[in-house]
C-alpha cells in the first residue's frame, strides 16, 4: 500500500503505508515536516492536509470533531482535513493528499 504526499515544496512522496495506520502517523514515520502535536487525538489542527480532489469521495465522512479542529486550521481550503482521522486501508491505497502549511 502506498499514499502519495507532496510536501511544503511542492515535491511528491510515495511512501509505504501500514493498513489501520493514521496518514499522519505514516507521513511523520517517514520523516516528512508534520506537527502532529496532540499525537493523534482530533485535539489539535497541525496534521491538516489538502486531499486530492479525485479522492474526496473515497474518504471516511468527517465527523463533528474534526470539522470543530478544522476550524482552528490555517488556509483552510474544501479539501481539507485532519489526517489523523484517516485511517490506512485498501481503499485508501493510492491516497494524494498535500501538506497544509502550519503556522501555528
């Protein structure tokens, strides 16, 4: 399985995923510039990516959580969300998604 990230300088990487894995727990496994400062708890908003807009329609509904942390989000766009609430599986193989900038 592999999800596709493009970092804060517009270069993709293909990294390797582990099913039931958060996407932010495998972008910062492999050493990407993620925050991810509450570890995974929908407590924070600096694990916010842009998700490719072919895959929106894949993804999980947001739930009232996210969408309240969202909020806190910086450049907050209609493809955004928290990828510690995406959770790795076969559906999710092939994911792009984009690092959100962080200014927090």
């Amino acid at each position: 399985m592999k999800i596709y990230v493009t970092d804060l300088k517009g270069k993709e990487h293909a990294l390797e995923a582990i099913e039931g894995w958060r996407v932010m727990e495998i972008i910062r496994e492999h050493g990407l510039s993620i925050k991810a400062e509450c570890g995974g708890c929908c407590a924070c908003a600096t694990c916010h990516v842009y998700v490719d807009e072919s895959w929106l329609d894949k993804l999980p509904a947001m739930r009232d959580d996210e969408e309240e942390m969202l909020d806190e989000a910086f450049d907050l766009q209609d493809n955004s969300r928290l990828s510690c609430q995406l959770i790795m599986s076969d559906e999710l193989d092939g994911l792009k998604l984009s690092l959100a900038p962080s200014d927090a």
